[in-house]
C-alpha cells in the first residue's frame, strides 16, 4: 500500500502547489493532472478520460482571489488512480472516481483556506522583521508558505486515496445499476455543469451566444460526418 | 496640464536604465512563486516583496542599507492583484525604488494599482484565457486526440499566454515605472476579454457534443437522453447559480446515485 501510495502523494503535492502556490502553469488542471497520474500507472487513456470528465466540472471554477474553490490538483490523481487501478471499467467506475475525485476537491479547498490563515499566523509572527525589510524573514515566509502546501497536496492526496479506494472496490462490489446507464448519469452531470459553466462565463460577452450555437452546430456536423 | 501637474508627471518618460539579465531572470522565476505566501491579511503583499527583493539589490550601498531595508518593507506590505498581472506592479515598483522616487508616493502608487491589476487579469485569464484553452482542448479530446496531443496542447497554449503576460508585466512595469496605468489601457487589455469570450463560446459549443460522446463509451445508444438530460440539466444550474455551485450540486446527485446503485 505505501508504495502505491508514495508516488501518488509526491505527484499530488506538486499538483496540489500548482493551484495557486508555485507555478500556476495549469499542470493542476484535471485534463492534465488525471493524465499525468494515468501515465504514471501505465494507464495514460484512462487518466486522460477521467481527467476529461472532471476539466468539464472544473471549467465552472474561477480561481479567484480570496474566494473558496474546490483544489483539482490533488483532488484529480485521487479520482484518476482510482478509475485507472480497475482496469477493465466496470459500471459504476467512472461514477465512483468523479465522487471520490470532487470530494477530495472539496476538502482540498477547506484545507487551502487553512493554509492561508497558517500563513496570515506567521506573517504575523514576523511582523516585525518584515517591517525592518529582513530579506531572510521575506524569503522565509515565502519558502513555509510554499513548502506547507506541497505537504498539504500530499497528504491530502495520501489520505483521500487511502480512504476512498477501498470505499471504491466495495462499491463496485455491489453495483446494481446497468454499465450505459451508470456512464450516462456521470456523462449528464458533467455535461451539465460544463453548459451552466459555458454560459455563466460568456453570457454577458456581446456575441458569444452566436459563437456558442456556431460551435454546437459544427460539433454535431462532425459527429454526423464520423 | 499646468506647468506644476507636468513636473509631477513627465509627459514623456525618460529613457528605461538597463536591468541587468541575471537581475530580470531571478525577478522572473519568482514571480512564478508570488503567491506562495498568500494570506487574507496581507494577501500576496509578501510575494511582491519577495519578487522586488533582487531589483533591491542594485540600490547604492547594497543589502545592508537602511535604504533597502525601508524599500524592502514597503513592498513587502499587503498587496492584491491578479497574479500573473502582479508583474506589471513588481516591475513598476522595482523601477520606482530604484529611481528614487519618494516612499509616500510608492505607496500611493502601489494602493492605486490593486484594484485594476486585478480586475483586468480575472477577465482576461481566468474568466476567458483558461476557460478557452480548456476547451479548446476538450474538443481535441472530442475529435479523437490522443494523450499527449490534448495535454500538450492544453499546457503548450496555455503558457504561452501565461508566461507572455507575466514577461510583458515585468517588461511594461519595468519600462514605464509610476507611469505604467497607461499600458492597461492597450487594446489587448480593453478588448481581449470580449474576443477571447467569443472564441470561448464557440469552443465551448464545440467541445461539449465531441467531449462528451467520447466520454459515454458504452452508453452511446441513450445519446438522445443524455442530450436533453444535458440541456434539462444546464438550465437548472444556471437558475440555481446564485444559490449553490454546480460541483456541490454534482455531489449530491452523485451520493444519492451511488446509494441507489449500492444499495438497491
């Protein structure tokens, strides 16, 4: 178990310090994180497919400020080591590695807002060398600050994956409902949000309603034409 | 502009000194690190200071003055802004100190650019750059696209503007000091949002059909379902946008499903 383990809680801390800490190149974003983990099991289409069924929850998420949102970081190597471990799909897969996925989103966010007021505490606690202009006390803060949240992505990860995928299999074990309808719902959920997402985003954009219809229909000409 | 307003705020800005490379590459990597501090008492004030502290360096006498040490604790006060537009302060406030300018008028200056630094940069990379390249590389996904085509074109896309935005920042801020406010004005800045808006909708109109009838798999004979489950569905989050998030939405259903499904 710590070895399967390890790796994923290495990868979910530098995931999880993308967010917001250290680069913010994106590298966090499910499309890209869920691959990552999926390439890292050796099953790269399975965290790419995961990875694409959260970046459709994760477009309504607008990083912003002081605001509280969910961290897909470490939240998608969850959701992706748990689809990508049953390797042939079972029903009810998907749906299980989307549910473990956002709620370790969601306790993602809560665990951000605490680092943040962590780091509120020692900047206060060296207010004063700050107000004196110490170099070390600035490159100090910076470093704790950065160096919790790689921690904070890791055990978050660690944690989250050890819970829920046991919780998983268990479930698998007892699922009742039919493989289609099982990968409808999930795919409806997604969809949905990513629409709700789409027009939140664009709606007041003058045009963009045209943009969006000129989109769909060239989507759907494409899936006809295949 | 009356003779006093104009020797307060040359009209034409003199010439930018040099900044020499290794200087602007240390500024540069740590502006990648900016938030890394990030707090709600003196949001990313620390990170500002962090990613000014190597420009400091260059002032008379070095590290050990009590010039740096007041430079270095202005800069290091609370400060908000988009992050990556952050830039564009910490070149202007590296410019500022090294020139000399007086501390009251930094500090009125840095207070001054918070607000639009960081509107201009939530509309531009986060409610447009970021969703765009999203889906733009969703409806790659869509169109059948492997592994490493999506998530290199995704990152590939992505970080060109990211990582321009943060260059130019430095680059502007550096170039034009306290009198960077007017470079926010350019047309990217003014009308960027609104064409990347529209180029997002129409990947968003795109991608949604591709990405999602490559996701069904087995479930492709409830197509027609899915489509208006989907429709159904959009509506209710956009009416229940004001109340609750579509992701704390998508968990409830989800709960209850898995119970139906586990339990039944």
């Amino acid at each position: 178990m710590l070895t399967d383990l390890l790796p994923l809680a290495m990868l979910g801390g530098v995931l999880g310090l993308d967010v917001v800490s250290f680069p913010q190149a994106m590298i966090s974003r499910p499309l890209v994180a869920a691959t990552l983990t999926g390439v890292m099991l050796g099953q790269s289409a399975s965290g790419l497919l995961i990875g694409a069924a959260l970046e459709l929850i994760a477009l309504e998420t607008l990083p912003i400020g002081a605001s509280r949102y969910p961290e897909w970081g470490s939240a998608s190597v969850v959701g992706a080591a748990i689809f990508a471990t049953h390797l042939t799909h079972p029903a009810g897969a998907m749906t299980l590695a989307v549910f473990a996925a956002l709620a370790t989103a969601w306790v993602g966010g809560w665990t951000m807002v605490q680092l943040r007021r962590w780091n509120a505490v020692w900047a206060r606690h060296w207010r004063d060398a700050l107000e004196a202009g110490s170099r070390g006390a600035v490159t100090s803060l910076q470093l704790l600050g950065m160096t919790t949240d790689l921690v904070r992505g890791a055990l978050l990860t660690a944690a989250a994956y050890a819970a829920l995928a046991p919780i998983t299999t268990a479930c698998l074990g007892l699922w009742s409902t039919d493989p289609r309808v099982s990968r409808a719902v999930i795919v409806t959920i997604t969809a949905s949000i990513a629409g709700g997402a789409a027009w939140k985003l664009f709606h007041t954009t003058h045009g963009a309603r045209w943009f969006f219809v000129g989109g769909l229909a060239l989507g759907f000409l494409i899936l006809i034409v295949r | 502009m009356t003779p006093a307003s104009a020797h307060a705020v040359p009209s034409v800005p003199a010439a930018s000194p040099e900044l020499p490379l290794g200087t602007r590459i240390a500024i540069f990597v740590r502006l990648l690190a900016i938030q890394g501090a990030w707090n709600y008492e003196i949001m990313m004030g620390n990170g500002i200071g962090f990613c000014v502290e190597p420009a400091l360096r260059l002032l008379p006498g070095g590290v050990h003055t009590p010039r740096f040490k007041a430079a270095l604790a202005r800069q290091s006060r609370y400060f908000n802004a988009h992050p990556y537009l952050a830039a564009v302060a910490v070149g202007a406030l590296a410019r500022a100190e090294l020139d000399g300018e007086p501390p009251e008028r930094i500090e009125r200056f840095r207070t001054a650019l918070c607000g639009p630094l960081g509107s201009v940069g939530d509309r531009l990379v986060w409610a447009g750059w970021l969703p765009f390249c999203s889906l733009a590389a969703l409806a790659l996904f869509g169109l059948g696209a492997g592994t490493l085509p999506v998530v290199a074109f995704f990152l590939l896309l992505y970080n060109v503007g990211h990582l321009g935005v943060r260059l130019w920042g430095l680059q502007t801020g550096w170039t034009h000091g306290l009198r960077v406010a007017q470079s926010l004005a350019n047309p990217v800045m003014r009308h960027g949002p609104q064409q990347i808006g529209r180029l997002a909708a129409l990947a968003a109109g795109m991608a949604l059909p591709l990405a999602l009838v490559r996701i069904i798999g087995s479930g492709r004979t409830l197509i027609g379902a899915v489509l208006v489950a989907v429709a159904v569905g959009a509506v209710v989050i956009v009416r229940l946008q004001a109340r609750v998030e579509g992701w704390r939405l998508a968990l409830g259903v989800l709960v209850l499903f898995i119970l139906l499904s586990v339990l039944r």
